[in-house]
C-alpha cells in the first residue's frame, strides 16, 4: 500500500469503502482499459470458497453511460465461467429468435482470468489444506479446489429487496420460472444455486423484468463430470436432500432448483412485511428496501439455522397440507402461487417441471414466446 494515509482518511471505519477511488486493469480484444471501483455491495467471507466481491464500479471510456458492478472471485480453475454460460444462453436465444430471453439473463460486458502468483499466501493455503496430515476436528480431510481470481463486468441490476408492489414480485417470479425452464430446455443448463440474492430485476421499455443471475455454480446438463468438489447452493434455499449428507451430496436435478425457488418465495412471504416506506441501509447509500425483516416469525430463524436443522424444519413443512399465513397480507396474489409450487414438487418431478408452464393471470404480463408463454 504506497499511501497508507490516503487509505485510511478513504475507509474510515466502513470497510466497505475499501475499493473506492481505486482502478483495476483490464484488457480484451480493443486493447487495455481501467475501471473505477466504487463501494463493496455484498461479500463472502471464509477461508475456503469463492470469498465473492460485488462493487459499484464506472467506466468512462467503454461504458460511460451504463451503471456497472464488478464482480470478483475465486473462482475453481477447472469450472466453466458464468461468462461462458451466459454466452450459450445467448447464442441459443439468438438461433431460435427468442430475444425474450435476453431481458432475464445477466448483461455480462467482459471477463478476465487471473493466475496465482507463486509467492502468494493463498498458494501457502492451498499446500496447507492438501497435505494429508491437515483434517478437521473430527478427522475428516479437507477438499480444497485450485483457484483462479476472476473479475468480470456486469450491468449493474437491482435487489429484490427494492421492489414496492406485489404484482411487480409476482411478474418477476414469473419471468424467473418461465426463463430458467427455457435455459433448462433449451441452452441446456441448470443454474443450481437459486436464492433470494440471484433473483434480481430491471427495467426494459418501461417493464420491470425478473432476471435469473449469478450462474458461477451452473453447469451442462451434457456434462458427465462433476463440477465442483463442494456441494453448491446457499443453505437456506437449497433442496432438502443436500442438507442429509453435505459431503455426499446428490445429483443436483431440475427438481432441486424448483424446490430452491419454493425456499425464496416461502421466506420471502413468511418473513416479511412490505413497506409503504423504503428504508435506507447505511452500508449502502442511496439503496432503497421495502421488505422488513424483523417479524416475528418461526421461518425468518431459517436463514441462520444449520444442515440438520434445516432437514429437519423442511422435512416438516413438506407434510403440511396448508402452508402458514404470510406475514403481510399483501403477499396473498404470492402464497397462491407458492402453493401451487408446493403441491407440484409434493407430487414428484414430473408435476413440478409442468407446474412451470401453468397459467397466468391478473396484470402478470407472459413471455412474448409460444411454448412457455403459458
């Protein structure tokens, strides 16, 4: 660090400043060029993972009038990059003249590998986990994956956390379901790790849009080989069979990112009142919230509870035959839909995957496509 003073009169006490004001390079087939970083949006922490990093971010000489986000990541040297998989994505859509689909995907304007340095610490870590004599407390070893830093740039999308009405939550569920099967059937690709975080939004000719994003842990529906040495997915919305045996985990299925986008809705409507107000979070200025998250309700414990427990509570909410009350009654258009989905993956995979092309109604607005327009 060449100012140290500088460093510190920048981050104060908010550690989110850290990137601010500072300029990373990058270069692609045009040639080289920087991109001005601005404040951490969200972080993972950890010793072993991707440790991701999204950052408000500007480029004045390729993207002047774009908002952008940069996305940095540790990221397993052997798995596909969620550049490529979003490139399919779109090569498919642009074959079969379904530009519908480009609304609900991810703009990603460039991506960039980074190889490890000899001398770094992280090169000490990874020799550290994979020696045989390093386990965890309970004998078990490590399973440590090679990594490569990743930087990509995004067009930056907004939280859904920052939506005002229910219809609008309804028609980007909607749009969620309906391009995840596509990508699914079409480009051939599971996304695996649907949460409350990758389902996000914007505005396209005047029309809010769901977007299914962040397909870092996607893979191939062709592909024999397994595509991580970890199991994937964030814990409060995986399936229930990955918290019997996180090891061992099972062959992540269609089925699996359904019961994940059941999880989503569920703690969304249980947990939740939706504000007339926003609130403002003070980590990040100007980010408006309509959701509060502080009721009092038995499923708000699950975003904090572990593999045994959430087994357990999943387990018991799949036999109910009514799922409980939202927490607002504003989300009722919402705990409708969340039923149907609760009952098709009830009845077994073959009804959960027709449930996504069941019907519309009220101002929720269809795909502009014949086979998944409902």
């Amino acid at each position: 660090m060449r100012d140290y003073a500088k460093y510190q009169k920048v981050v104060g006490q908010d550690l989110r400043n850290i990137f601010v004001g500072q300029f990373i390079a990058l270069q692609d087939a045009k040639g080289p060029f920087k991109v001005k970083l601005g404040r951490i949006i969200d972080q993972q922490t950890g010793l072993i993972g991707r440790c991701t990093y999204i950052v408000n971010a500007e480029s004045e000489t390729r993207w002047p009038d774009m908002k952008l986000v940069v996305k940095i990541t540790w990221s397993p040297t052997d798995r596909t990059s969620e550049a490529t998989f979003v490139e399919r994505i779109r090569e498919e859509a642009a074959a079969q003249n379904a530009d519908w689909v480009l609304d609900h995907v991810p703009n990603i304007l460039h991506s960039q590998d980074f190889e490890r340095l000899p001398d770094e610490v992280g090169c000490d870590l990874a020799a550290f986990l994979n020696d045989p004599s390093t386990r965890y407390a309970d004998g078990r070893r490590f399973t440590y994956e090679n990594r490569v830093l990743r930087v990509s740039v995004h067009e930056k999308l907004c939280k859904l956390s920052e939506v005002s009405s229910v219809v609008d939550y309804a028609q980007i569920f909607f749009d969620v379901l309906q391009v995840h099967r596509w990508i699914y059937d079409h480009a051939r690709i599971l996304h695996r790790d649907i949460s409350q975080g990758n389902i996000m939004w914007h505005i396209r000719r005047g029309r809010i849009c769901g977007i299914l994003n962040d397909f870092d842990l996607s893979s191939f529906r062709d592909s024999t080989s397994p595509s991580s040495k970890q199991r994937t997915g964030t814990r409060p919305f995986m399936a229930r069979e990955f918290h019997a045996s996180p090891d061992a985990p099972p062959v992540h299925l269609y089925r699996h990112d359904l019961e994940s986008l059941f999880y989503v809705m569920f703690i969304l409507v249980t947990a939740n009142k939706l504000l007339k107000t926003p609130k403002y979070d003070d980590r990040v200025p100007g980010e408006k919230c309509y959701l509060d998250p502080y009721v009092f309700g038995h499923y708000s414990s699950w975003l904090g509870y572990d593999d045994a427990t959430l087994y357990t509570e999943k387990g018991k909410l799949a036999q109910l035959r009514k799922l409980p009350a939202p927490a607002d009654s504003a989300f009722e258009v919402l705990a409708y839909c969340m039923s149907e989905l609760h009952n098709a993956l009830g009845a077994g995979p073959a009804k959960a995957k027709a449930s996504t092309s069941g019907t519309r109604g009220g101002a929720i607005r269809s795909s502009p496509s014949n086979c998944y327009g409902g």
